[in-house]
C-alpha cells in the first residue's frame, strides 16, 4: 500500500493508490433522528449524508412517486395526454376513495376524469383513489400496473424497490430504500421538468373540495418543491424532500421518525444543512493527472491517471479534515496498458459516508517491458503481493 500527497491538495486530501476497497473510519457530520436517511446534490448526485440508506422498508405513500414516474413516462413517450379521460370504479372508489378513510380526492363513483386532475390529486393530496383509477386505466388492474412500476424501477436503475400497488397501501413484498427512493425523486426532477412542478402547488380544488399538499415542508418557505411524505406501522413517518437555495439543490429521503412533527422538522433541519454546509469545488482540470498506478511487467513501473473532464467535489464548509479521498484499483495493472483504458476510480469519503466515485482511465500507452524488466517485476509480485 502506497500513499502520497498530490500537489493540488496538499495539506486537505490524502490519496492512497489501494489495491483493494478499504473505507475509512470517521463519524457522521450531522445527525438525526430518522433511522434511515439519504441526500444528495441534484446536479451531480454527489451523496452528502447517508444513514442505512439501503436498509429495505415499506414504501407507505412514497410509491405514489413511482406510480407517477410510469405516468410521467407514459405521456413524454406521447402514449397518454394530459387531456385523456379515466373512469373510476367501484374498486377504485372503494379502495382508494371516500369509504375507504384513506388519502383521496373524493372521485365520485362511475365519474371520467381527466388525466391532469387525477395527476394533481396524487401529487398534492397523495390521493389513493386517483392512483388505483390510473393503474386501471393505463393497465387494465391494478396488479398489471404494479408489476409495470417495478419494471421502470429497474430501467432507471433501483435494484430494490419493488411494488405490489399503485398506491404504497401496506402489501406483502413491497419494499424500497431511502436511497432508491432519493434516486428516484432526482430522476423525478431531472428527466420529467415540466411535471415535477405539480409537487410544487401548495394546494389543488378539485370537485368543489380544496385541500392543502400534505408535504410539510412547502409551508415553511425554505424553498422546498417536494415530494412526498407516507407513513407506515413497520416503518415510522418517512418524507422525500427536495430545496433549493442560492443554486444549490439538494435531495433527501428520510424514514423511521416518530411522529408528522419530527419528520418535518428533521426534514427541514437536514435539507437546510445541505444547502448551507458544502461549497463546490473543483480539484482537477480536465486532462489533469490525478494519480498514478502500478503497472506490471511494463516498460514504465506505473501509469498516470486521469478523469475524462474535471473533477468536482463538495467540501465541508467546516470539519474539512473529514474528508478523505483516495484512488481504488485492482493492480497492479498489467502491461500492455492503452491510453483510455479504464484503469480505477477516486473515492471521495465524507466522514464515514462514501460520497463520490469518479471513473479514472489510463492517460498514457505503455507497452510491454523487456524481458529483465518482467523478470524484475515478477519477483517484487511473488515478495508483496501476498501483502494485498
């Protein structure tokens, strides 16, 4: 194992060329009390807090997020239009609507709705019926558009979450992680702009009956725009939140709170650190070299690396020497090596949290050593190599 400081750190990061994972010790910067919690920078989904973020939990009415993820989908592929109508059953009224005591829009029974007010009373009054006439509409039941959300959940990458309902309703096998569901509300934000605005509106009249949006943290004026908030028996009060401030976005998912009042609060108070505690910072130009790795049986004993554009990094305001970042690669890396070869990465940690991971690829071609080089190489192997 082998550590140097880089000139353009010096006295802030140490990079260690590791032959192998090894995260270093460090304590959390912030704490909360949410038993599970995830946030990231929107714009370059670099992870500021994480706490069991992929400890799996019930959804509760965060799966509304991905029932409208499949809405949104289906309308930007041109399949639906905010102007189609749905009708609602008795099984969508019953379930999701007045009788059952639920979150709910009030859709009356045997009614045709519009597309767009079924979508505002999901993203505002995280109305259960209007998700159950949407999963009928689009899917015939709503079991075929369960099945649906989990197969878009995999196509934008979560591994884990899986749906039974349209609705986050309590159901065997129905399952998320505060990351996926942090991942997914920056998808959310990223790839639907101008529908992510529905949950924004702070309040939605429909049929005569106005309600206010159940996320608490639009009435604080903090700059918050989402997302959604659920709640379940087996896993306490959870929030998916976003903010924005002086340009800056973050996204947090939190679960695992008490009660309404401390999952607004702890909400508030980890968003707003968020914004208030990082400061972007760019530690390599592009085609700037990063580092170096060992190479084996080469003409040259190690390769410089480089990203393929800058490198930017969120530092701590405060509590900088919590950060740690180092090069990560299977090694050493044997020769020929060709210039944009992928070659490692460079693993930013803060605290204890992995926060970044920047692909790094060989700057430089370096053939095949001569024989006595091979030979000198091979023997250093057979002495450290036992060591990784």
């Amino acid at each position: 194992m082998q550590f140097r400081l880089l000139p353009p750190l010096a006295g802030l990061l140490v990079f260690g060329l590791l032959l192998f994972f090894q995260a270093p010790a460090g304590a959390q910067l912030f704490e909360t009390k949410a038993a599970q919690a995830f946030m990231i920078d929107a714009e370059t989904g670099t992870v500021l807090f994480s706490k069991e973020a992929d400890k799996r939990i019930p959804p509760a009415s965060m799966a509304k997020l991905m029932t409208m993820e499949v809405v949104f989908n289906a309308i930007k592929s041109g399949r639906l239009k905010l102007d189609d109508t749905f009708v609602v059953s008795e099984n969508a009224w019953r379930k999701g609507g007045a009788p059952s005591g639920t979150s709910t829009m009030f859709a009356k029974l045997k009614s045709s709705i519009r597309l767009e007010d079924l979508i505002q009373g999901v993203t505002v009054q995280a109305a259960n019926d209007g998700c159950i006439v949407i999963a009928e509409g689009m899917s015939g039941s709503e079991d075929n558009f369960a099945a649906q959300m989990t197969e878009r959940a995999r196509q934008i990458g979560l591994k884990t979450s899986t749906f039974v309902n349209s609705t986050g309703l309590p159901a065997d096998g129905q399952q998320t992680t505060v990351r996926e569901l942090a991942q997914l509300a920056l998808h959310l934000w990223r790839d639907y702009p101008d529908f992510y605005r529905y949950y924004a509106q702070k309040d939605f009249t429909w049929n005569k009956i106005s309600q206010r949006n159940r996320n608490p943290l639009l009435a604080m004026d903090i700059g918050a725009d989402g997302l959604a908030v659920g709640a379940s028996e087996a896993a306490g009060f959870g929030i998916v939140g976003s903010l924005s401030h002086n340009g800056t976005r973050v996204i947090a998912a939190m679960s695992g709170l008490a009660s309404d009042k401390e999952r607004a609060e702890e909400a508030r108070k980890l968003l707003d650190w968020g914004v208030r505690s990082f400061e972007k910072t760019e530690i390599f130009a592009r085609d700037e070299v990063v580092g170096e790795a060992q190479v084996f049986g080469g003409a040259k004993s190690g390769v410089t690396l480089k990203a393929k554009g800058p490198i930017d990094i969120f530092l701590p305001i405060t509590n900088r020497d919590k950060l740690t970042a180092r090069i990560v690669y299977d090694g050493p890396v044997a020769a020929p090596v060709e210039e944009g070869q992928p070659v490692g990465a460079l693993r930013v940690w803060i605290g204890d949290t992995l926060s970044q991971e920047t692909p790094l690829f060989a700057a430089e071609s370096i053939g095949v050593g001569t024989l006595p080089q091979r030979a000198l190489d091979a023997v250093k192997e057979l002495a450290v190599g036992w060591l990784r």
